[in-house]
C-alpha cells in the first residue's frame, strides 16, 4: 500500500481516500459512544418520567455496558467474515434503529423494556464500531502514520464517554436557545444530535467507506459464540450487580462471575484447539503485544480509580449539580482530546516505552493529591489536577494501544483489537465493582449513628462527610496503585522495540 499520499486502493484495487474514510468513521465512533454513558446524568429523569426506581433506571447503563461487552469478541469473525463497508453500513442502521427506539417510547414504566430494548441495539452497533475503527486504522495507513490515526481514536475513546454526562447535564439543565432553535430540556433530547449525526454518516459510508480488510470464509463456531456470549455475559453481569447487591449477593454477584468465568476459560481452552479461532486467544503469546495489554489494562483501571468517583465526591461533598460536577471534568476531556493527537506523533519520535513512562509518571504524580483531597479542596484545584490525570492517560493509551498492533502480524490485528477491547471492558467491570464495594463499605463502617441526626445533627453532618471523604480517598488510593504498577512494569518489562513491525507500508 503505498504511503507518498492518501489515494490508495482497497482490497479489490480500486482507489479511495483513507484520511476521507477514517474521519467519517471517527465520526460515527463518536456519535456512538456518547451513547454509552450520555445517560448517567439522566438517571433521576428517567426515573420520574417512567415512574421506576434508581436500579431500574440504571438498567439503561448496565444493559449498555453487558450488550457491548458481548458484542466485542464477536467482532474478530465479524471483521473477518464480513465486507468492511456493509459491516459498518449494518452496525451504523442498527446504532440508528436503537436510538430510534430509545427516542420514541412511550413514558411509562410499562414500556421500560422497549427503552431498554433501543439501548442494547446501539451497544451491539457500538461494539462492532470501536475495534473495527482501530483494525481499519493499521490496516490503510503505514507505520509511520499509524499511531497518528490511532492518536485520533483515542480522542474519540476518550472524550466521547467523557463529555457524554457534560452534554446530558447542559441539555436537562433548562431549555437553551441557539442559532433560533429551541432545544428542550427532556431526555429525549440527549438522542437528536447522535442520531442527525448518524443519519449523515449511514447515508455517506455506501460512498466513502472501503472495503480495506481483507475477508475469508470462516465457519462459524456455534459452540465458540455460546460459551463467549454467556461466560462474558454472566462475568460482566455479577460484577455490574455489586454496586447495588454487594459482594454478599450469592444469586446476583458470586454465581454469576463464577459462572462466567467458568465458561470463559472453557472458551479460551476452545480456542486453543481451533484451526481457525472465533477469538484468537494465541496473540497473548507475543510478549510484547501482552505486556502492553497489561499496562493498557492498569491504566484503564487507575483512570476509572478516580473518574469514577469524583462525580460523585463533587456531588455528595461539595453539592455541586450534576451540570456543574460534569463541567468540572470537562477540562479533562478535553485535555485528553488536545494530547491524544500529539501522542500518536509524538510515538514515531521518541517511542512507546519513553512515552508510557512520561505518562504514567504523569499520572501517578496527578492522582498523589486526590489521596488527600477533603471537604473543602477548591473545586478549580481539582479541575487542573483530573485535566493533569487525563494529560498522562492520553500520553499513555493510544501509543500502548498502537504498540500492541504494530507487536502482531497484520492478519491477526483483527484478533488482537478484539483481545484488547475484551480485556479492557473486563477490567472497567471488575474496577467499578472493586471501588464501589471498597468505598461504600469504608462509608458504611465509619457512618455516625443515626441516633446522633437527631441529638446532635451539626456532630452527624460532619462525622458523614468524614466518613465519605475516608471512603473517596482509599478509591483514589487504590487508582494511585493502578497507576504506580503500571509504571513498574512499563520500567522493567516494556521493551523499546517491537516484536514485530507487520502492516501496510
């Protein structure tokens, strides 16, 4: 594939424009996966205009999280299996259809499923979107430019789930006028702006979309797709249960992760054994594609040890709206979305390990203060420290991420995106529920008694926001230990060069 410009031919010899195509697809991306979180800050509207309870409401973030989560190893076949430009026609109708019916059911409790039904639509669209995004990525452009265009994926991962509250929160505010256009402050408004957007692109992908990744007929291991569906199904369903059951729950939290990680290692022992994989679990071989990934994975994991967390420490602590707590994070997103780019340039320059070292110090050294944070931090002080975190982050995952292709021959980056992204919605899971359990159990235990709320109320007031403030600090604790291991592995184990270069030229 030549790389003096940016006309280059597809898989069946006929000319396209590979920045045209990537931008239209990191378009979609992002109209995509504002979806994925752009629900949070809606949770109490929800819950008064369908007339359900706060784990109800929640269902429309879990049943998101658990349908994307099962979707992502299927797209190793799917990319294999499928015309690049159809697959990404099909998954943009579907991602289209689900906000359609999100969008249009009715408000009653009644129809919660048919709401619910519209979300696990888009999160299957989305899951097949975010990796081929970056298969497509090492697949039309040379190594020299490849980090570049992952740097831009990053920004679409990064910031889209990160302004996804922000954008929610504005919108739910009150009504804004802009440009003479009225624009309501309901639920339903937070769909109108991804769905215009994927209008546009599912009529443009028939014409700027490619086929760019080379297809082969490969049968379909049945046995492959049962085992993936219920074992990551049931794994990532126990783990989104803790935050309401708790790690006490037998039928809800402990059978289910034990049920599915049972099922997850008969899926990999199957994979094992295939000639032709459904996932090919093989790519954990090359040591310097699994080293990245686990560095990938320490890092998704400090990363959530404190944006998951600090919403709600602005909220609880500071009393800050949700607006307001989500615009408090914005700098950080878009600290993220200024790097990301700047990364992927930086890579070709100074190279991974430098890169990953200098981020993860970033992040380490960013996440120390949040240790210490009381009830009276300034909020401005907290806005400059997360935009910090997310500078090192940015620094760190897009390169890691370029790093693990570039580790894999070019035919198996199928199987190494689909690997990656599996491990890393694993380790989101099992994060969110480790934090919430650790926190709301320090709360739990250093709570006053309820006795004191009514003898001496200033004494219960205080003594509860030590307790919140003891339980967000081991949170961030335990990011900052995320982050430190993270740097100790980059330090001893990531190796300067790659095991492999493969890819187009």
């Amino acid at each position: 594939m030549p790389s003096s410009n940016d006309q280059v031919l597809d898989i069946h010899g006929k000319k396209y424009n590979r920045w045209l195509m990537f931008i239209l697809l990191l378009i979609g991306t992002f109209a995509g996966m504002l979806m994925q979180t752009s629900l949070g800050t809606a949770i109490p509207t929800l819950m008064k205009a369908f007339d359900i309870n706060l784990s109800t409401a929640q269902q429309a973030t879990t049943w998101f999280l658990l349908a994307n989560g099962i979707v992502v190893p299927l797209s190793a076949y799917l990319m294999t299996r499928t015309s690049t430009k159809w697959l990404l026609f099909t998954a943009y109708a579907l991602l289209l259809g689900g906000m359609t019916i999100t969008y249009l059911t009715p408000e009653d409790s009644n129809y919660w499923i048919m709401f619910l039904g519209g979300r696990i639509l888009a999160a299957i669209a989305v899951g097949i979107t975010m990796p081929l995004m970056q298969v497509i990525a090492v697949n039309v452009f040379p190594e020299n430019k490849r980090a570049l265009a992952l740097g831009l994926g990053g920004l679409v991962v990064g910031m889209a789930p990160a302004i996804g509250p922000t954008l929610s929160g504005w919108i739910l505010d009150k009504d804004h006028v802009i440009f003479g256009i009225n624009i309501v402050s309901s639920w339903r408004t937070i769909f109108i702006i991804p769905m215009i957007v994927i209008t546009l692109v599912l009529l443009l992908t028939p014409f700027v979309m490619k086929d760019v990744i080379p297809n082969k007929k490969i049968k379909l291991d049945i046995l492959s797709l049962v085992l993936s569906s219920i074992g990551f199904g049931l794994f990532l369903w126990g783990f989104t249960n803790v935050a309401m059951d708790g790690w006490s729950s037998m039928n809800s939290v402990i059978l289910p992760i034990i049920a599915g990680t049972i099922f997850i290692i008969l899926f990999v022992l199957r994979q094992l054994r295939l000639k032709e994989p459904f996932l090919d679990v093989r790519v954990f071989k090359v040591r310097n594609f699994t080293v990245t990934a686990l560095i990938i994975i320490l890092v998704t994991m400090a990363m959530y040890g404190v944006e998951m967390m600090l919403p709600t420490y602005l909220q609880n602590v500071h009393g800050l709206s949700p607006l307001d707590s989500g615009l408090t994070l914005l700098a950080g997103a878009l600290m993220m979305g200024l790097i990301s780019p700047i990364a992927g340039i930086l890579y070709n320059k100074v190279g991974v390990r430098n890169l990953a070292l200098v981020g993860l110090t970033i992040l380490a050294i960013g996440t120390i203060p949040f240790v210490f944070l009381s009830a009276t931090t300034p909020t401005i002080f907290i806005t400059v420290l997360y935009a910090i975190r997310m500078a090192g982050i940015a620094l760190t995952m897009m390169p890691l991420t370029t790093s693990a292709m570039n580790a894999l021959p070019i035919e198996e980056t199928t199987h190494g995106t689909a690997a990656n992204n599996t491990v890393r919605q694993l380790a989101s899971s099992v994060v969110v529920a480790l934090l919430t359990s650790i926190t709301q159990n320090i709360i739990n235990t250093n709570s006053p008694a309820k006795a004191m709320k009514d003898t001496n109320p200033m004494e219960f007031a205080s003594k509860t926001i030590d307790a919140s403030m003891d339980g967000f600090r081991v949170s961030f604790a335990v990011g900052l230990g995320f982050a430190v291991v993270g740097l100790i592995i980059t330090i001893f184990f990531l190796r300067a060069k790659k095991d492999n270069t493969g890819g187009a030229k």
